[in-house]
C-alpha cells in the first residue's frame, strides 16, 4: 500500500458495510522524538465519516495511527487482510 494522501478514503478491515468504520485522511505527522528504534515516527491523521461515540463524547475531532500500522495487514480467522482499504 502506498502512503496515503489528504482527502483520500479508507475503509477499515472491521467495517460491515455502508459507511461504518470509513474515514478521511486529514494529513500525515511527525512524532518530535524518535523512537525507540531510533526511527522517526509519522503518523497518520484521519477523522471518522461516521458518528462515533468516542469522538462525541471525548470532544475529539480525529484519529491518529502509526503509519507502519495503518498500512499494515492484520490476521482476521486465519486470514491476511489490509488493515485499511483505500475506496
């Protein structure tokens, strides 16, 4: 997968259709330290498309992830599946 892009939509692996679990890219950030790898670590911005409670209730307008998460794969029932899928 490559990098995504602001404005782009994504659709996360646990979404059960329709626009539950869709999100938009806001941006990309640093991290102002560096980890412990000594690696820089970028993140991803995105904001939800759809009501979510968390967000709602915690005043909070965004989501963030680790890139390396974002565009990695996870194990679903014994599956390999993108953690996000680009729509």
């Amino acid at each position: 997968m490559q990098v995504p892009k602001i404005g782009e939509h994504y659709r996360h692996y646990k979404s059960k259709g329709g626009t539950d679990h869709t999100y938009e890219i806001v941006g990309l950030a640093k991290h102002t330290e560096i980890d412990a790898l000594g690696q820089e670590a970028i993140f991803v911005v995105y904001k939800p498309l759809y009501n979510t409670e968390i967000l709602t209730m915690n005043k909070l307008d965004f989501f963030v992830r680790p890139l390396s998460l974002f565009i990695g794969s996870v194990e679903v029932e014994g599956t390999i599946v993108a953690r996000f899928t680009k729509l």
